[in-house]
C-alpha cells in the first residue's frame, strides 16, 4: 500500500487504468458484433445450445474447450469492469457465460438474453450483420 502514498506510482496506476479501459472499450466494439453474429439463432431455444463441431482426437477437443474458457473468463472479467467503466458490460458478460462451461449456465444465460434492453441490443447487432434474428424461447 506505500505504492499509493508514491506520487509517480500513483500516476501510472491511473494511466494504466485508463490505457486499459479504452483497449477494453475499442477492443469490445470489434469484438461483440462478431461473436453475437456468429451465434446460432436458436440459442437461446430449448433446454441446451445447439451441438458444437467436435474434434476427432481428444487431445484438440480438450485444448479447444480450454481456450474457449480462458477467453470466456477474460471476457466476463472485463464485462464485469465494463459495468464501471466505458464498454458494453452486459453484453461481455452474456458472450463471456456463453463461452465458459459451469452448472446453470443455460438458466443464466437465457435469464440475462431475456432483459428488455440486452435483447434489443442482440438483436440490432444481428440486423448489423445481416444474419437471422435470434430466436427465444416465450
């Protein structure tokens, strides 16, 4: 804690913050409008997600689903910044759910897809994109 008392390191902190803050905010308006495009649109229909393409040999699959659950958590941690600072939190975080495995995800996920607002910014990515709307389940 003496580092805040240091004038200079105290400095750094805050830029650092705010480097940090605006590589996240650019960085989600590239990278949200293509995974909300990719997603299938009946995701958030039925009790699972549509079957993703598995690898044959184990060893990719396994690599795969570790990948794609480190940029989930990344994901989710910057959405959760993103709530306070500028970026499009909620958004992150339903990519950064959808790309992670855990218990309840599937409730989670299509509690969240649900809200009035998160909906209306799904789908006005969607038409952006030129893809099909995403279907819910009502």
């Amino acid at each position: 804690m003496q580092w805040l008392s240091d004038p200079l390191a105290s400095q750094t902190f805050w830029v650092g913050l705010g480097i940090g803050s605006a590589i996240m905010f650019f960085g989600t308006l590239l990278a949200i409008p293509r995974l909300v495009a990719r997603l299938h649109a009946d995701y958030f229909v039925g009790p699972s997600p549509p079957a993703r393409r598995l690898s044959r040999h184990p060893f990719w699959s396994f690599l795969g689903r570790l990948l794609r659950n480190l940029v989930g958590i990344l994901l989710l941690a910057a959405g959760i910044a993103m709530l306070v600072l500028p970026g499009q939190g909620v958004l992150t975080i339903l990519i950064g759910l959808a790309m992670l495995d855990f218990p309840g995800k599937r409730g989670l996920e299509k509690r969240l897809a649900k809200q009035k607002h998160v909906r209306k910014s799904l789908q006005w990515l969607r038409e952006r994109a030129d893809v099909e709307p995403l279907r819910f389940d009502d």
